[in-house]
C-alpha cells in the first residue's frame, strides 16, 4: 500500500513535469531531428522555428534528464542517446511517437480536471502546435502501437475463433484485423471507421498483403447503419467512450447487423463492482471524464445488462485483465425463441 506523506505526495503532484518536457520534445520532433544530424541549440532553433533562449532550457533540462547528450561548452552539439531514439524518433524500432503526442492532447485537457468536475462537460480541445490534423494522425498511430505489441498474444488467448466475416467497428488503421486473418486464412473483414482514417487502414492492410480480404466502410458507426452480413462484430475499444444509453444503441445495432448465430466480442477495461479496481480502470474513467461527454469504464454487470437488452445471449467474461485487455462475448441465437403459446 503506498504510504501518503509530504514527499510520496509532492511526488506525485510534481509529476507533470517531466511529462511535459518529453512531450515538448516529441510535438517539436527533436528527437528524430538530432537522431538524423546532432547538432546545435541555434541550427535546431533555425529547424524547428523556435525561439533560441527557450529551445536551449528546453535541451539543457532534456539533458539533465539524460534524454539527450550534449558535447562541448562553448557552442555545445546535443544529440540522442540510441535507447531514446528507439521510443522518440521516428522510425525508431519501438517508436511510440504518436502514443506521447496523444498523451499530450490529453494532458491539456487533464490540466483542466477541476473545472470539467464543476460543470460535468468535458475539456475544451486545442489543437496542439502540429495542429488538428496531426493530432488526429497521432491518435491512430497511438492506437496502433499499443495494441500491435498485444493483438497477436490477446487474440491467441481466445482459442480458435471461428468466423467467415469480421466487422471491425472503429478499426482505425485494422490492427485488429489483421490479427483476427492472420489466425483463419479463409476469413475476411470490414473495417468500418471515420472517412478521414480508412486512407490510414488502406495502407496498412497494403502492407499487410491483405487488401483483397479486406473492405472499407467510411462512416460514424454511433450515427449511420453499420455493414450487414459479418458473424463476428469485433468492438475494441469503443465502449469506454460512450455513455451506457450510447452503448444501448449501438449494441441494438451491431445486434441486426449480424447474421444469425454471430457474436460480438467486446475489447475494455472492465471494472470490478466497487469500480476502484483495476486502478488503471478508475484512472482512465477520468480520461473519458475530461475527454467525452458520457464515457467512462464499466463493470461486467452493467455490460451484460446492456447486452442483454440489445437481445444478445450467452454473455460471458472472456477475459478479465489489468488495464484494456478485458474480452466480453455475447452471441446472436440461431433464431428468436418462441413465443410461450405457440
């Protein structure tokens, strides 16, 4: 148990800064920068468009914190240690770049806690010095580089998924599916996501070598009808965005788009009763809190209760882990009971 006092707290509470210099860093690219070429705060200053006092305390601090090295006194020359360019520059072999510009969007609005706590609105959004449309880039390669390192391990934990056609609903750029193909070569998908983001999806199944298994459905799956015919609907990482009569609705719609005797699997965090576990949980319910207006993370009972009223059956825990790698199934019956009298 972690024992509170005057410096576990000040800690904790100093916390944002170190967050917010590597942030710094990644939306002004640095670290890919000096990874190319090590060199000085005033030829940097002339690349990234910065101002030369503010860039040197910014690389000095960077320093200090060993993410960067720095050589000679007079006009000093930084460059980037290999193991921090691995995670920050781009293409580094665990490149997380888009993951720390996420997290950055999500600070300014984490920054503004108190306030979201008084009106119960979510966070204004602002755009961050890359701008709107990096931001979003940055959201789906987030999306991708935490969940490529989990997808192949994840899914080969469910067993043998029998399917013929998955809809992957908010697919982003279909990390996920081809996951799920790469274990049933005969299958196909549908990934079904914002029109701005299949261009990304596209791409990766390219390279992938599974575009021809592969359709592309433009759209809000929240608003407009969702793609008939598949008999496995995978939702990963949706639900946790919506509000639970959100959930209701899109569960009743998912419910028709499946063939008879298809199921949904549900990828989440989901919550143990008291709601204070896992704690990764009660944490990122305060993201949702601060980033949408009804979002936040649900218990398994309140899962199924909102299954069940779309008329999914068999709901099950797949899987119950730590942070977003719980698995809930329900399946679509074969065909609809009858009625008592008949």
């Amino acid at each position: 148990m972690l024992k509170l006092n005057q410096e576990t707290i000040m800690g904790m509470v100093r916390g944002f800064q170190p967050a917010c210099v590597i942030i710094a860093a990644a939306e002004l690219d640095l670290f890919t920068l000096l990874q190319r070429r090590p060199m000085s705060a005033a030829s940097l200053a002339k690349r990234t468009n910065g101002d030369l006092r503010a860039l040197v305390i910014l690389l000095d601090v960077l320093t200090a914190m060993g993410f960067l090295k720095r050589s000679g006194d007079r006009d000093p020359i930084y460059s980037v240690p290999t193991a921090a360019a691995a995670v920050l520059a781009e293409g580094g072999s665990g490149c997380m770049l888009g993951m720390v510009r996420h997290l950055g969007n999500c600070l300014r609005r984490w920054s503004e806690l108190a306030h979201v706590v008084q009106c119960g609105k979510p966070a204004r959004r602002r755009a961050s010095i890359r701008g709107a449309s990096e931001d979003l880039t940055a959201f789906i390669r987030a999306m991708h580089e935490i969940s490529a390192p989990m997808a192949d391990p994840l899914v080969g934990t469910l067993g043998k998924v029998n399917f013929t056609h998955l809809l992957d609903l908010g697919g982003a750029s279909g990390t996920w599916t081809i996951a799920f193909l790469k274990r049933n070569p005969s299958a196909r998908a549908t990934i079904m996501d914002q029109p701005d983001v299949i261009p990304l999806a596209k791409q990766r199944m390219r390279r992938a070598g599974l575009s021809k298994r592969v359709q592309f459905c433009a759209g809000d799956f929240m608003r407009g009808a969702l793609p008939r015919g598949a008999d496995l609907a995978w939702v990963s990482a949706i639900v946790h965005q919506n509000s639970r009569t959100q959930n209701r609705r899109l569960f009743a719609k998912v419910f028709k788009a499946l063939v008879p005797g298809g199921r949904i699997m549900i990828r989440d965090i989901v919550m143990n009763p008291s709601r204070t576990s896992p704690e990764a949980g009660a944490f990122f319910a305060v993201n949702m809190l601060v980033n949408t207006p009804g979002g936040g993370t649900f218990t398994f009972a309140e899962l199924a209760d909102d299954l069940a009223s779309a008329g999914f059956t068999h709901i099950r825990l797949l899987r119950r882990g730590q942070a977003m790698d719980s698995i809930v199934s329900a399946g679509k019956a074969v065909a609809p009971p009858r009625n008592a009298g008949s």
